[in-house]
C-alpha cells in the first residue's frame, strides 16, 4: 500500500507541475519573462520607526540612512495658518495631551514632547522638516490632511512653502480629499499629485490625479491595468510584511508604502540577485493564483 500511495503521490505532482506549466504558457508567464523589472519604488511609512518617533525628524533620518526612494509623513495646519508633520488631529495618543492641533499655535505645538516605542521626540514644522530632508537628500511624499478647521488659505500657503523650497517637482503629494487633490493638480500641473482611495471596489475612481493609492485588500490585477490605461501610478499601502512586499515587488505596482522600509529594501535586493528558473517558476505561480 505504501509503494501504491507514493507512485499516486508522484504522479499527482507530475500532473500538476504540467498543469502549472500549462497555464503559465496560456497566459504568457514564460519563464524566460519572469523576471523582477525593479520599478517598484519603496516609500517609508512616516518615516524609519526603528529610528525614532513617526513623522520626527529622527524617524526621517533613518530612512534616509538606509536609502529608501520616498518617506511618507503628514501635515496639517495649526490655528496661526502654519504646518506641522503630525498625522492625528488630537495629541492624545503620541503626547497624552488632549488637545487639538487646530487649536494650537505652530510655536506650542513644537514645545510639546511626543513619544512612540521608547523614543521621545518634538513635533517639527514642515519647513524644517523639508529642511533636513533636502540636507539628508531624501524625497518626500507629503499627505496632505484635514481637521475640519482649515483656513481659507489653506491650499495657499501650502503651496507657498513647497515654492519657497523649490520642491514642487522633487516631491509628491497625496490627499484623501479629492477637492484637495483636483486643486493641486489645476494650479500647478507640473506637481504629482495622488488621491488616495481607503476602499475601492470595482473599477478604479475617475479623478484628476499623477497617481492612486489604495490600501492592500483592494489590489487587483483589473485596478492596476486600469491605472496604467490612464498612465496613473499605482501605490498600495501599509505593507507590513515581506511577503507582501514581494508580492506587489513581482506584480510590478510602482510603489509601496510600508511599516516595515528595511526588510522591503532586502526583499528588493533579493529579487534582484536572485533569478533561477525554480524562482521563477514559483514567482509565476504566485502571480497567477493571487489574480
């Protein structure tokens, strides 16, 4: 029974390696092909966390040490009509303060002590902060946000900082709010600006965007050609792990966003190095039961 039940064994994998085999020849997967084409750009989330507090400038150093393409952080304005790189609208969870930014003056806000994971640092304005990042040589992608209590001028003197440090086409600049968005891209058409989608569905959102962004779980081979029908970037974020990393690395999105920039940076390199037809035909398998 034992010889019966191995030569079944054997004769199932030899069926079904034929049957992969087949099925990468349909589809066009030649194993010649599959190959890592190393468009995909990694984008810190908030920045190196490993170094230092979200969005401080300690976490944006570390990025920029381990040489990842963007680092991702956030801005919103103050109650003065000034900018700084936070992502909440409540110090609650990163000072144990209840206070909101939009009540708060650029001067207190970057008095206050902000903690994360053992580090502590201080809040830094956008203008330093794109300080450091030009003097540490790191790109950034700038989410814009909102709290409900912008000025009127919001939208202006945003866009008077990014002029006055000449990074309008260095960086990128993404947004959940669509007007926000649309208005970038119509005042300044040189400027790449992404929508970002939180869930979508079906086929892809039509909006006057350089790019989309959309989290993992609504990845789809039918989104991604879409996008590029539209010559629109993809982005997919929070990856957190580096099988996913190397999942949308070989579905060739053109960025991830990610909690986890070091091992993304190693996947990367892996790929890289790495191109034996046993990986290939592996790669190929993926690709095509994850579509």
């Amino acid at each position: 029974m034992q010889v019966v039940k191995k030569k079944h064994r054997k004769s199932f994998y030899v069926i079904i390696t034929a049957s992969v085999l087949a099925l990468i020849t349909v589809n066009g997967f030649y194993l010649t092909e599959i190959t890592y084409s190393d468009n995909t750009q990694i984008i810190a989330h908030r920045g190196l966390k490993s170094a230092g507090v979200e969005n401080s400038l300690e976490s944006l150093h570390g990025a920029a040490k381990i040489g990842v393409d963007f680092v991702e952080m956030d801005v919103l304005e103050t109650k003065d009509h000034q900018f700084v790189v936070f992502h909440d609208t409540n110090l609650r969870r990163m000072a144990g303060i209840n206070r909101n930014i939009r009540d708060m003056t650029l001067a207190e806000l970057e008095k206050v002590t902000i903690r994360q994971d053992g580090f502590t640092s201080t809040i830094p304005s956008l203008e330093t902060y794109i300080e450091h990042a030009k003097k540490w040589n790191i790109n950034l992608n700038i989410e814009i946000k909102t709290h409900g209590g912008e000025s009127k001028d919001f939208l202006a003197n945003f866009e008077e900082i990014v002029q006055k440090h000449g990074v309008e086409r260095d960086y990128i600049y993404q947004s959940l709010n669509r007007n926000i968005v649309e208005t970038i891209k119509e005042r300044y058409p040189t400027m790449r600006v992404g929508f970002i989608v939180p869930l979508n569905f079906g086929n892809l959102v039509n909006v006057n965007a350089d790019f989309i962004v959309i989290e993992e779980f609504s990845f789809s081979a039918s989104i991604q050609r879409q996008a590029r029908e539209r010559n629109m970037d993809l982005l997919v974020w929070t990856i957190t792990t580096p099988e996913a990393a190397r999942k949308y690395m070989l579905a060739d999105v053109d960025g991830i966003i990610t909690e986890i920039p070091e091992e993304a940076m190693k996947v990367q390199e892996d790929l890289r190095n790495d191109q034996a037809v046993s990986t290939k035909l592996a790669d190929a398998i993926d690709l095509l039961t994850s579509n």
